[in-house]
C-alpha cells in the first residue's frame, strides 16, 4: 500500500530510526526536531509500534468534516450553467444562498465554476506606462532639487548639495550651500542663467522658495498651479 509522506515526515523519520537505533539520545531529537522530550518520546512509541506509518499525520487522506456533500456540489454546479452563467463568483453565490439555499463561500463558488468552465483566472492589467521623450532643446526645461546630506562626514559644517539638470542634454550645474533657502536656490539660479542663458521652465518641488505661503497670495494670481506632488515655475517668475 503506498503511503505519502510531506518533507516535514520524513525528516521525522530520519531522526526518529537514528533515535530507535541509539545512535542519538531524546534530547538530541528534540533539539533537531523542535520539539519537546516528551513529544519525542510519543513520536517513538508511535514508530516502534507501527512503523512509517506512525508518523504520518491521522486526518491524512480523510476528507474534511465540512465538505460540502457531492449531490449538493453537482446541484449548484448545474444552476450555475443554467441560471448563473453570466455571474461572478460573489454574484453567483449570493444568489445561491437567497434563492436555491445552497450555502457556500465565495471561493467555494468560484472552484466549481472553474470546474464547470464558467470562470477563468484573470490577472490585472498593469497600467501602461511610457517614458517620457526628454525636451528637444538646451533650456526648455531644468529640473531643481536638494539633497540633505552629511557631505563632510561630521569633519566639517552641515550643508546641502543643490543641483540643476536639464532634462535635453543631461547637463548639471551642482553647488554646497549652507541651507536650502530662497537664497541659495536663486543663487544656482542665476549661476545657470550666466552659464547656459536663461531657461524656459523650472521642474521643482514644493518648498516654500517656489510657491505662494500667503492664504490670500494664491487668489490674486492669474493662473494657479495643479496641486501635486511637483510644480511647473516660469523662469520670469523664478
């Protein structure tokens, strides 16, 4: 007669015939097993009295207590062709329940669609998503941002690095300063500028050095900015 075993008992059955053979003691097999003593002295007894067998789980091979009975699975199997084609499982098992009495979870429902060919697995699609093309031209669009950083390593003091990219040619123009303030930020600005002229639009963040802190400012503006994580700036207005 065959029998199966998981890897969990044959692992048991490897040290449980060394323990039977003396080449190990109790408390060595309960070190390896994780078990207690007293576990391995049953799990022993088991195996001296019945063999492979004892160790393998009792419930292995039964079917659950709480299966569903078959004439009742081969019922709703039969609706769910005839009535319910179209549902979904949460659907379908709702309607079962209310109006047939056939009492079953909505994962129950779904494995016997499955089976009747009435449901496939389906997986999410993922949003496409598309690079970017960058900007055609030196200057249509620089992107600005800090980064809080212990640059000297505690051997001197704290500052931050600002940097400006432009998103066409990938050039950089990077600087330390002591704060990321209004000061520092128009500094690189104009660095930039005297550089490499002056830019079309400004990529940032929304640190107070680009947006409007004023409750009433906002409203005198002609054009208020989307609310998002980032903002477009004019560099007139920068």
């Amino acid at each position: 007669m065959e029998l199966r075993m998981s890897r969990k008992e044959r692992d048991r059955l490897k040290v449980m015939d060394q323990l039977h053979k003396g080449q190990i003691n109790q408390q060595q097999a309960s070190q390896w097993l994780g078990l207690s003593v007293r576990q391995v002295r049953r799990l022993l007894r088991r195996y001296q009295t019945q063999g492979d067998r004892g160790l393998v789980h009792c419930l292995c091979g039964r079917s659950s207590s709480r299966q569903i009975d078959a004439a009742v699975r081969e019922r709703a199997i039969e609706l769910l062709r005839a009535k319910y084609h179209d549902f979904g499982p949460t659907l379908a098992s709702e309607h079962l329940a209310r109006g047939d009495a056939i009492a079953a979870r909505r994962e129950t429902v779904r494995g016997w669609m499955r089976q009747a060919g009435l449901w496939a697995a389906r997986r999410k699609g993922r949003p496409h998503r598309r690079r970017r093309p960058r900007r055609a031209c030196l200057g249509e669009l620089v992107q600005i941002d800090t980064s809080d950083h212990d640059w000297l390593e505690g051997r001197g003091p704290a500052c931050v690095l600002i940097t400006m990219i432009d998103d066409a040619t990938g050039r950089k123009l990077t600087r330390f300063f002591q704060s990321d303030s209004t000061a520092s930020n128009m500094e690189l600005i104009k660095r930039w500028i005297e550089r490499y002229g002056r830019l079309l639009a400004l990529y940032c963040d929304w640190a107070s050095h680009f947006k409007q802190t004023h409750p009433g400012a906002a409203k005198k503006t002609p054009c208020n900015p989307p609310r998002s994580s980032v903002r477009w700036v004019n560099s007139t207005s920068a």
